[in-house]
C-alpha cells in the first residue's frame, strides 16, 4: 500500500509517494542502472540457479576464496582469466550464492557502463559483493585494453567506506591492468581456466554418450583437443 511522506531540502518540503522502505538491500541479485531520478538498483534473481549438472565444480577454490574473506580484512578481489566455457562465470556465480547465502551479502552485477558507477556503488552503506563478467567488455578503453582506472578507486578505499567489498572478475583475456594484480587488497587471486581435466571429460562421456561401444575413443579423442 503506497503512503505519502514529504521531502525536504533546506526549508522546502516536497510531497513523495512510498511503497515500502528498506532498511538495507536483502540478499539477492542486482543490476545498477540511472535515469533522470538517479541511480538505481532493479532486482535480477533471488540467487543463480544451475538447472543442469556442472561439471568440474570449484569447491576447493570457493572455499578458499570464503576463508581469505573471514580471515581478513577490507576488500577482497578474485580474477578468473580463462576462455569461453572453461567455468569462470559459473564458478563466480556459484561463489556468490556462497556469500549470500552465508553473509547475506546483496550482489551488483555489473553488466554496462554508467555514469556515475563507482560513486554510487561507494554509497552503498553496507557488504556487498561486486560481479563483473567479461570485465574486459564492460571497462574498455578506446584501444580495446580493459580499463582499470575507475575500478582501482573504489578498490584501494578512495571513496571511503566502512563496509567491505568484495569483487568478482571474469575476463577471456587477461588484457588487464597490471596495477590490479600488484596489491593483495586489489585482485588477491587469479584463477586460470584452461582445458577440462580428464576426470571431467570422462563423466561427461559416461553421462552423455548414446553410443557408449565408443567411449574410449571418444575420451581420448576428446582429451587430445
């Protein structure tokens, strides 16, 4: 049920209709946006799903990357660098439902370039966790290197906040600012993706193939790519 309120600036009031207020962004997935009104956040997801079997998962590494963050203090950055299909973004996907599920941390999935980003993301008054996928298609400069300036500011605190930040990339190409990868409280790890490991390649046989009279040649087809 909507409700009015008034706004003031200065000695000036403003009537302003209210839906709900919330105190704090709940768990879930967000995508950041502006207009007119100024920036925004539109629910995407309450959290990923996976309505398939994965293959290969990164159980190891996402615990990992879960104890560097309760051991620690201040941001934390993870960088996943591998090509298309390789498992970096369900990896980072699954890291998320981690950290939302375990500290009901919102996540801003950074998917465009807005004006004004970096200082709105800086606002916001609580945890979050910060995705970029393919940060080299969303941060570039007009060379086609990826651009880490406007990154980097809100990385090493500039815009000060109390509350931590965790970020999240992936990238094909590990075209990246190499000021990134210098400092622990910048990119803390940097995961390689590269071919699919011959447990994972097996399982996939045994679970797809129709033909399975040819499943030793399909595997070590398979593994030779």
């Amino acid at each position: 049920m909507s409700e009015r309120a008034w706004s003031q600036s200065s000695d000036t009031f403003r009537p302003v209709s209210t839906v709900s207020i919330s105190p704090v962004l709940k768990p879930g997935i967000y995508i950041p946006g502006v207009d007119l009104g100024g920036h925004f956040l539109t629910k995407y997801h309450e959290k990923y799903l996976f309505p398939y079997k994965i293959y290969g998962v990164n159980r190891t590494f996402i615990d990992r990357v879960q104890l560097t963050y309760e051991h620690t203090s201040g941001n934390l950055g993870v960088l996943m660098n591998g090509v298309k299909g390789t498992g970096k973004s369900v990896t980072s996907e699954q890291i998320c439902n981690r950290f939302m599920e375990v500290y009901n941390m919102p996540v801003i999935l950074i998917n465009q370039r807005i004006n004004g980003l970096i200082e709105f993301l800086a606002s916001i008054d609580q945890d979050i966790v910060v995705f970029v996928d393919e940060y080299e298609k969303v941060f570039v400069t007009e060379d086609g290197r990826a651009n880490s300036t406007e990154i980097l500011t809100l990385m090493d605190g500039a815009l000060k906040s109390e509350h931590r930040r965790v970020f999240l990339f992936t990238t094909n190409n590990k075209r990246i600012d190499d000021n990134l990868l210098e400092r622990p409280g910048r990119i803390r790890y940097l995961k390689e993706f590269s071919d699919l490991s011959k447990d994972v390649i097996i399982e996939l046989v045994d679970d797809l193939l129709v033909h399975k009279e040819r499943r030793d040649s399909c595997i070590e087809f398979i593994s030779k790519l």
